[in-house]
C-alpha cells in the first residue's frame, strides 16, 4: 500500500458535509422545472397532493450556484491532497438512490454525509485516479427520507486526452475542392461522367471508364447502407473515443464512401444497416459528413441491452419496455443543470468544458438519473413508485446527439420489479442501471 492511498483512507469513515440543511423547502416550483426540464408528466407531481419526484433526492440538498455551503473540512482536506498528488480533474460517475417515503412541498430537508471510501490508484480511459464514494442520509421534517451514495473519479488527466484537439484536417486540392465546398454547404456531392453518366467517388480529375474529363456535380439524398464496417479499438488516436465505427456505406444513388456511423453504439453496426446523411461539428471551423443509423421498418432505431442483466428471477419472463429517445439539446444539458441545482461550469459553459478536455459542454449525472427515473415510471403507469436507481456513465451526453433508453424487467416478486436499463448514445453506452420499483395495483 502506497503512503498516499494510506493517507487517503484515513479520510474513510469523516463527515463529508456538516449537518446540513436544504437551502429551500420542497416546492412547487423546483418540481415544475424539474418536470418541463424532462419532459415528465406524471400527474403524481401536480394532482391535490403532489409528490417530488423521487430523483430529485439530491438535488434539495445542494448548494446552488456559490457551491456547497455545508462541505466539511474533512472533504476539502481530501481533495486537496489529491490536488497536490496531481489528481486534479473530477469527474461524476455512479449515483445510487434509495427512496424511503415520498417528498411533499414544504417539508424541510436536512441530510448528514460521510466519505464511505477511497479507492486505491485506478488506470482508467480518462487518466489515473482514486474513486471517492460519499454516503448522505437525508431526511423529510426529521424522518428518513433517503439514502444518496455519490462516487466521483479524481484523477490526472491524460496527456492525449489534454491535448485532444481537431480530427486530422483533410487535403484540399483542385480536384476535390468542389466536394468540401458542398460539405461547407450541408451537401454531398458525387461526380457524374457528362460522356457516359458513370457516378464516381472519392473525386478524380477524369472518367475511370471512359476517360472523359467533363463531369457534373450531383448532390446525394444522403440515404444509404452500411456495405462493410470495421469498430476501431486499437491503436488510440487523440482525436477520436474508442471504440467507433468506420464504415463503407454504399448510397442510394450507387457510390461508395467511407465515414463514421452515429447514432448506435460501435458494437450494433451491422452490415445493411439503413443510415441518413448528417453533418457534425468536429472544430469551430471545420463539420463532416457523417452518417446516423436510422429506423427500419418503422421501427426504433437500433441500440443495445445491457449483456449483465440478470436472468429472471421470482417468476416472470423477461419484459423489454420500449425505448425512449431523447434529443441531447444545449438546451436540455444547461437546464438539467440548473433544474438540478448543479451550477458546475462544464454543464453550461463550452470553453471551461474544453479546458477540462471534453470538446464541449456535457450533461450532469443528476439529470441523466432523472431521465432514467421519467423512463420507467412513463412505461410502469401513475402509481409505480420508485425504490431504488443506480446508474454508471460511460460514454458523454453532448449537444447534437441522442440518448435511446431501453429496459428489461429481470425480475418480479408480487409487486416488486428490478429493471435494467441502458442509455446508448452516438458515442456509446451512456448509462447502465437498475432499478426497484413498486407497481401500481393494477399492474402487478
């Protein structure tokens, strides 16, 4: 054992916050934005006697925008020899809520916190680092009310992950300058032969069939299929997230190029796959055309389950809930935020984001967990009641992209279900978790 891990597990077991109390009461108003934040409609939240939405448990005890009032000398202490060694950038990772009775307006919060553990040195993809888990103790008018588990990552940053900077720049020259000049445009285009009408790309100065140097600029409709594909893992490279998907994606009017597909996780890439032209913003200056896997057959787009579920227990089969997709705004990030009352600067300013080598601003752990809450009590029906949500992440949630929930009922005891759940986005797996919840009456 180290003598840094040995001093930082002297902390275990230290108030994390003084006694600490809600700087306001459960309200009314925080549970309206929190609602139109999300998009949850649960009449539990506004009927005669309304109810806070159970994850938002964390979010009466925070600080608001001049930050926590109530965090111990204990916690500072810790951090600031984690600073020291090095380990200064933060990042949320777990959340873990238990729900003991349900919030009503104008009850009073008070909550107690203690550093429940220090993990030794981690090597993760963002950088080394230890993992503080924090457990606070919440309670409604001086009853138990919750349980909140937090763990966060302290950690160095990489130095590639510092240095994260713009994809490789493309050549532009004579021959290829009318392609990017469409792609500044928001259009693809493909060359087409004037003497024999043969369609080619990438662009060449001549007709490969007939020789012919006159061609005519064709735009592309942007519908396609994934011909072949290949998932990146190794070598890492600066500039992309791996895993991704590279591939040969033949278009509706029978050209072939090659790009990035978005909108799936680089492991549901499959051959045939429909996918529809967009552009994404990869420096201030510079977007590129990619492509985004679409719906076939009316049906959602793919996204992924979670391969740790569980098998049914208690009874019961297996129960797919259908997917929720959620479009990732600035909008939505930035009030998820403030709904939450997490006023951290890379959640609402994109140039202290990139400081802290994210390309962008990105969402917050509280709203994410709200999300996943909204998506199992819209399927489950007024009256399901939330017991237990604990969520990792993994991939971000950015501006431009989309977040696609899915479920699976694993197990049902009388009224009782556990949930798995899956949030996939463009650049991955977002969010893995699982979920107690109590079924209405009507339901079980």
């Amino acid at each position: 054992m180290s003598d840094l891990y040995q001093r930082l597990r002297a902390f275990e077991g230290r108030p994390a916050a003084v006694s600490g109390q809600g700087s306001e009461p459960v309200n009314l108003s925080m549970i309206r934005h929190w609602c139109e934040v999300l998009g949850d409609t649960d009449p539990a939240y506004t009927g005669k006697d309304p109810v806070a939405p159970a994850t938002m448990l964390q979010a009466w005890t925070m600080g608001g925008i001049e930050g926590p009032q109530s965090r111990s000398p204990a916690i500072d202490e810790l951090f600031a020899l984690l600073d020291g060694a090095g380990y200064t950038a933060v990042v949320a990772t777990d959340c873990e809520q238990e729900y003991v009775r349900a919030l009503r307006p104008g009850e009073t919060i008070t909550f107690d916190s203690v550093i429940e553990s220090v993990s030794p040195r981690k090597t993760t993809r963002l950088g080394a680092g230890h993992f503080v888990t924090t457990r606070m103790e919440i309670r409604a008018d001086h009853e138990p009310a919750g349980t909140h588990r937090f763990r966060i990552l302290k950690y160095a940053p990489r130095k590639a992950v510092k240095e994260r900077g713009e994809r490789p720049r493309p050549v532009i020259n004579r021959d290829n300058a009318g392609f990017w000049e469409g792609v500044a445009a928001h259009k693809l285009l493909f060359q087409r032969c004037d003497a024999c009408g043969t369609s080619r790309f990438p662009w060449l100065p001549g007709c490969g069939g007939c020789g012919s140097p006159e061609w005519t600029a064709v735009e592309a409709s942007g519908a396609g299929t994934v011909h072949s594909y290949v998932v990146m893992h190794h070598p890492p490279f600066p500039a992309f997230d791996p895993p991704y998907a590279v591939a040969l994606v033949e278009l509706a009017e029978g050209v072939r190029m090659i790009s990035n597909i978005t909108g799936v996780a680089a492991d549901r890439v499959r051959i045939g796959m429909p996918v529809t032209l967009e552009f994404l913003r990869v420096a201030p200056d510079q977007e590129l055309p990619v492509f985004r896997a679409v719906a076939s057959e009316g049906g959602p787009p793919p996204t992924e389950t979670d391969p740790r579920a569980e098998p049914p227990t208690g009874g019961g089969d297996r129960t797919e809930l259908p997917p929720l997709t959620v479009p990732i705004t600035r909008t939505l990030i930035i009030a998820g935020a403030i709904a939450s009352r997490d006023f951290k600067d890379v959640h609402h300013d994109p140039e202290a984001a990139r400081a802290a080598g994210s390309p962008d601003i990105f969402m917050n752990i509280l709203t994410t967990n709200g999300l996943v809450g909204r998506y199992i009590t819209d399927h489950l029906g007024p009256g399901a009641e939330l017991r237990k949500v604990a969520i990792r992440l993994g991939a971000p949630n950015r501006p431009g992209d989309e977040l696609v929930l899915t479920g699976t009922v694993t197990s049902l005891r009388g009224r009782t279900a556990e949930v798995a759940v899956v949030g996939a986005n463009g650049l991955g797996r977002h969010v893995t978790g699982s979920v107690t919840v109590t079924l209405p009456e009507a339901t079980a």
